[in-house]
C-alpha cells in the first residue's frame, strides 16, 4: 500500500512517498518498507510517483522508467501532457516487457478475478439455505439472480466509460483471442450450476468489463511538472492495468489533474491512502463524510414518511398527502452536501491551501513530508494495517533546476572486504 502526495505552487512542485510495499502470497501478507515510489522520468523537470500495483505485465516500473529515461529522456515536449502521450506511446511501441505469454496470464488473471466477484455477487443474493423455507430456488428464480447481477456489473462499467485504447475493439476479437481460456472455464460455469447459456452472457460482461476503465488491479502513475512551454507545474495522473492482445488498458484522469495558474495557485493533491491528509486539510475525515451525508438522507426520508403517517392518522385530505409525497429530498440532501463542503472549505482547506502558495520550495517539501509521516503515525496506532513506514523520498521540481531529491533512500553497494 501506498501514501503519496503532491503539493505545487507557483514556485515548483514537491513530491513526497513512503516505502512500504505489501507482497501476497496467497492468503500470506508481508509488508517491507523499501520500495521507491518517485522517480525522474526525464533529464528536465519531469518526475512520477506510482501508487498500487508496481508492475505491469511482470515488469517492474522502475525497469520502464528508467529504460524511457534512457531512450527519450533528453527529450523536450511543450506541455506535460505530451509528455503523458509519449509515454503511452512508447509502451506501446515497446515489446522487451510484455510478451504474448504475459499478456494472455494477464488476461486470464483478470477474467479469473472477474469470475470470482461475480460467483460471489450471484451467492450473496441466493437465500439463506439454514432458513428451510428460504432453502428451496428453482431455475427460473435463480437465472434471473444471475442476469439482475451481470446486469448490475455491466451498468457499473458503461458508467465508469471506455478506455481509449479499446474502443474500436471487439467482442469477436477478444473471443477469438481467449477462446481457448473460455473453453476451459466451461466445466466450472456447470459447477457453480451456471447452465449452459451462461458462457454467452459471461463473455459479453468480460468484454465490457475489459473495455472499461474499471480496474481491480493496476497502477496509477502520476506525472509531475513542465512542459517546456509551461510556466508553472502541472500534477496528471495516468491509470494503466495492463497489456493484451495488443492493446494497453490505460486512461488519463482529466478530472483528477491539476494545473497551477494565476487563478488556482497553489495545490495539495494526495493519492492512494488519502484518508489522513484529507483529514488534516480538510478537516473532516473522507469516511466519516460520507457517513454524514448517508445519515442526513436517512433522517429525512424518515422524517418525510413520519410526515405521512401523521397526516394520515389525523385524516388529512389526499392533496395534502400527495404534495408532501411529492417533495424532492435529493434537493435538500445536495444542499446539505454543499453547506457541509462550504464549511470545509471557508475554515479548513482555503486557508491551507492560501499557506501553500506563500510557501517556499523548502515549506512544501517540510509539509509533504509531513502529510505522508503522520499517514504512517496514524497506521501505527490504530486497529488499522501498517500499510504506511519506511522512510519517506521528497522530491522536488522546478522549472529551472528541474528534478531534484531532497530526501531519498540509497542503495549503495558495498566494498568486498579483503583479508589478507
């Protein structure tokens, strides 16, 4: 796991990460606090920070940026972003990590994860079989548990949208790519008591679900700093999951990207573990505001129909009753929202955010620093697992010095001892 954040103001950006790395091994959890999580990608004033997964297809991340930096790190583009593309760009054009072996595991790992989410939504809606009145499903009843369930995972992916890479991709494509994989799946579709119409409906979902930007497992790879015709830093998080049949499932996050300016001037924009340094800029705990905001829609939809039951009970006309039936509570539930975020906003984050721009480059970095120590602070005494340690890498970018490391673990070999 991972706590990472990015703070840029008009002066450069700071890059700040702790080390720890979670390694499964079946249901075996070990977490080592020696991973590196920032990088220079190129000569200039371009770095990355990574977050989940730190690899794809097999390949280590650090092996791909440190090849990009080689090849094309002398490089200059006019805006980060054409730097994000010429990244893509190479991973496509690449082929020393991502074979056709590792792409179909990739695949098949996936489709295996998917099955098993499904299986899992499909039993959780099945009755309670210690109840004998509840015991007893006949096929009909169970077919429509599973096609309501596929239906709920495709609506899911059509919401998150399209991969870019894949939207001219097809499902006979992907069904002649796998097909051998889905013929091996067959005889557990039979097990679970899936029936044979099952496989079409299950390939349709896979293919919907390989096309979307819905990923149980990748890697967020955020792009810090300048372009060359860019006077202030910019922060674009790209989320790639991994290679097949050619194609990298990949997208860029527009609406989680930043962009210093003269109108927004300084921000603080935290990934993966967010929840403390959201907590401490924004004064409310992310969870615990969703809780809130859950609790508020509750009482007043209980509210609403303590209001009808009332009106009923006292006799009131039917006109009275259908208007009171006919209030939007979504409109009072998003004004409670906005008064709660305004709150948020006016004592707590503005005037951190005010702070950061006033901040030289040695504030940000101390405060970066900071966010990302007490994540760990924070991890150590709670209930919660110490997915947050080691020591912490700070970087920072500027437009004339480029990248910069103000804090970052070495690794240095050591001279063989000679006895003579």
């Amino acid at each position: 796991m991972t706590a990472i954040v990015g703070i840029l103001n008009r002066r450069g950006a700071v890059l700040a990460a702790d080390s720890a790395v979670t390694v499964e091994n079946g249901a075996r959890r070990k977490i080592y606090n020696t991973a590196t999580k920032i990088f220079r990608l190129t000569d200039g004033p371009v770095g990355v920070m990574i977050f989940s997964s730190s690899e794809v297809n097999g390949m280590p991340w650090d092996v791909i940026f440190k090849l990009f930096r080689e090849r094309y790190g002398k490089q200059t583009f006019p805006s980060l972003m054409d730097y994000v593309r010429n990244f893509i760009n190479f991973l496509k054009s690449e082929n020393c990590f991502s074979t056709e072996k590792t792409q179909m595991d990739y695949f098949e790992a996936e489709v295996r994860r998917l099955y098993s989410r499904l299986a899992t939504a499909i039993n959780d809606k099945l009755p309670d079989e210690s109840d004998p009145k509840d015991a007893e499903i006949d096929d009909v009843a169970f077919n429509e548990i599973i096609n309501n369930t596929i239906k709920e995972f495709e609506e899911h992916f059509d919401e998150v949208g399209v991969c870019s890479e894949m939207e001219n991709y097809t499902i006979d494509q992907m069904r002649m790519y796998a097909s051998e994989l889905f013929d091996s799946m067959a005889e557990q579709y039979e097990d679970d008591g899936f029936g044979k119409d099952f496989r079409d409906k299950w390939e349709k979902m896979v293919f919907a679900y390989m096309r979307s930007k819905c990923f149980y497992q990748g890697t967020g790879i955020v792009f810090v700093g300048y372009g060359e015709k860019d006077i202030y830093p910019s922060l674009i998080p790209l989320y790639i999951s991994g290679e097949f049949d050619g194609r990298i499932r990949h997208f860029t996050a527009t609406d989680e990207s930043d962009e210093i300016s003269p109108q927004e001037t300084a921000v603080i924009h935290p990934f993966a573990q967010s929840d403390v340094m959201h907590t401490l800029v924004d004064g409310i705990n992310p969870s615990f505001r969703d809780v809130v905001s859950n609790l508020n829609k509750h009482t007043a939809s209980k509210s609403k129909e303590m209001a009808l039951e009332a009106l009923k009970n006292a006799g009131a006309p039917k006109k009275y009753l259908d208007v009171v039936e006919g209030l939007d509570l979504n409109a009072l539930n998003d004004e409670f929202d906005e008064a709660v975020d305004d709150y948020s906003n006016t004592e707590f984050s503005d005037g951190v955010v005010d702070a950061v721009d006033s901040f030289n480059l040695e504030d940000m970095a101390d405060m970066a620093e900071s966010l990302v120590s007490v994540t760990n602070l924070h991890r150590h005494i709670s209930s919660s697992e110490e997915s947050v340690g080691g020591p912490i890498d700070v970087a920072v970018i500027t437009r004339t010095e480029g990248f910069m490391w103000v804090k970052h673990k070495q690794w240095i070999p050591q001279v063989p001892l000679t006895i003579e």
